[in-house]
C-alpha cells in the first residue's frame, strides 16, 4: 500500500486516539508522538498520551494532549510519554484488562510505538477489538518489512562521532581499539557504522567469522605499516571486552575496549529519524481513519508501507550482507 493523501473521514468511526510509547526509547520518537497529536488534532480528533507504555495503560495514566503538549519536543531524544516494560501486558489477563480501559475512556485506536515485543501487544489488543497501528521505533533496525526504523540513524551517527573521536587517540598511542556496540541479535548499526567509520573489522551475529582471520587482518596492516586499528563488535557477538583480551593475548599489543552502551540510546535525533517519524506518526493517523488495524508502517524505497503485524511478526529479519562484505573489502 503506498503513502495516501486523500481521506475519508466521514467514514471513520474513530474518535479518541491513544498513542504511546514503548520498549527500549529510541530517538525520533518524540517527533512520532508530535505527528500523531497533531495529524489527529488537525482532523478534529482527541489524542490521549499513555505515559509508561503498556504499564501504564493498565494502570490508567492517561493524559489528553493538545498542540501545546507536543511542543518543543521534535529535537528531544527519549520519549516525552515514557516507556516501560510490562510482563503483566504478555498475559490474556494484562492484555484483557488494558482493552477494557481503553474501552472505559472512549478510545477508539491505539498508536503503538516501539520494537518486536510492542507489535505483539498491539496485536493482541486488535484481537480484543481495538483498533491498533504500529510504528518502528527501535535503534537496532531489527523490524522486518521495513528499510529503516527511527532512531536507527541517529544511533549509528552516534556511533561514527564515537568511532572518529577513538581513532585519534588510537593514532596517537598506536593501539588496536575494539568498540562494542549495541544492537542485540542485529548487526546493522555495527555494519553501517564500520563501512561508513573505516573500521579495519567489523563482528556481527549474521555473518559467521573467526579470530584467526581478524588477527591475520591486524597483522597484515602491520606489516604494511599500520600502527593502529579498529574493530567493531556487535553486542550480539560477544563482549567486547573479552575479545580483547583475546586479541591481547595471542598479538601481545596494547589493546583498549570501550563499550558505548546507552549513549546509543540517547541525543537529538538526526534530520533523516525526524523526518522519518513524523511520516509515520501522521499516516499511523491517516490509516485509523480509513478503519485500518492491525498494521505496521514501514518505510521501502522512500515510501511508507503498511504491513499486516501478523505478517511483519511472522517474516524472518535478513541482513543486507553485501554491505557487511563492502566493508570488508575497502578495510584491507
């Protein structure tokens, strides 16, 4: 389904929309939250925030917004709404009794923003009724039936300036530098930022590699005069701080680990992840109006998709691994 710019809105039945945010924050998701409120306050509809995700909606923490609630907000990382993990929402009774308040407060649709687990959620409520849209928003960039989710840019900018700032001093002392990023089961921010940050090895869970042929790498630049490198672990491989000890141990170099952690998480958003957002946050809006549910949006060759959420739970992630040999083509 292709990005629609003509409505029909007395054909809509919806009009109270929730929105929140849940899962691990991601940036961009701000800018998301704004276009929800404001397409939907643009189209005469109420928007109501749940703070705290799926917790929060079983606890009622409810808050109906307007123009001024979403202001200032499109440059902030994190999420204006807070976001929790729920166990209690994985349960029928969790799932059961969060329908049952959207149901006491009118609303009529819920905007979902977050990762894999937040889809299943979304899912769930749409079984008990409730009309449901989801939105990407992760940094992993681990959401099939999409090219990007937000805040997966803006982590790998993160990560580049990282990776710059490490260089110098790694130039400076002459030492092999391993950076551990994040990204769970996922390799993308770790692939992208190694090609785009000139890392001279890149570690992912999706491509199988071995430490003798990353040793042979290091040795091979010494050889031809290198005095400093860099290798980028995905989180998802192992820790970084225990493959340098390894690399330590069978080299003898100096090896210094840093693990970027949270800072991943955080900043201001770049232009592409709030631009991104907002497009989603606004369609998610234009989607409930048209009577659609049970629907995530992505993002293919520049035009937003909508995906059924059984079908984007049940589709395997792939990894473009032409990209993860690129890097390691222009790294020799």
């Amino acid at each position: 389904m292709s990005e629609v710019t003509g409505m029909q809105e007395q054909n809509s039945m919806v009009r109270r929309i929730g929105v929140l945010t849940s899962g691990g924050d991601a940036p961009g998701m701000n800018a998301a939250v704004r276009a929800v409120v404001r397409k939907g306050l643009y189209h005469d509809l109420e928007v109501v925030g749940i703070k705290h995700g799926y917790l929060g909606l079983i606890r009622g923490e409810l808050e109906t917004l307007d123009l001024g609630s979403v202001a200032d907000i499109i440059q902030r990382g994190g999420t204006k709404l807070y976001t929790a993990r729920c166990e209690e929402f994985k349960t029928p009774e969790g799932q059961a009794s969060g329908a049952q308040v959207l149901r006491d407060n009118g609303i009529d649709a819920l905007v979902v923003i977050g990762g894999d687990g937040s889809f299943r959620g979304a899912r769930a409520l749409s079984h008990l009724g409730v009309k449901t849209i989801g939105i990407p928003g992760t940094i992993d960039n681990d959401i099939p039936c999409t090219d990007y989710t937000i805040g997966f840019d803006t982590a790998v900018n993160t990560v580049i300036d990282a990776i710059d700032k490490i260089r110098d001093t790694a130039t400076s002392h002459e030492r092999t530098y391993v950076i551990e990023v994040m990204g769970r089961n996922a390799g993308d921010i770790a692939m992208i930022a190694g090609l785009a940050g000139g890392a001279e090895s890149i570690l992912i869970p999706e491509a199988p590699f071995d430490l003798d042929s990353v040793l042979e790498k290091l040795q091979h630049g010494v050889s031809r005069g290198k005095r400093h490198s860099i290798i980028l672990v995905a989180e998802g491989v192992g820790h970084g701080m225990k493959i340098g000890e390894v690399i330590a141990e069978r080299t003898g170099w100096e090896v210094r680990v840093t693990v970027l952690g949270h800072l991943q998480r955080g900043g201001s958003p770049t232009a592409f992840d709030r631009a991104l957002a907002s497009r989603m946050g606004a369609w998610a809006v234009d989607l409930l109006m048209q009577g659609q549910t049970s629907k995530m949006i992505g993002i293919k060759g520049n035009q937003l998709i909508a995906t059924d959420i059984d079908e984007a739970l049940a589709t395997p992630r792939t990894v473009d691994l032409s990209i993860y040999d690129l890097a390691g083509i222009l790294s020799i």
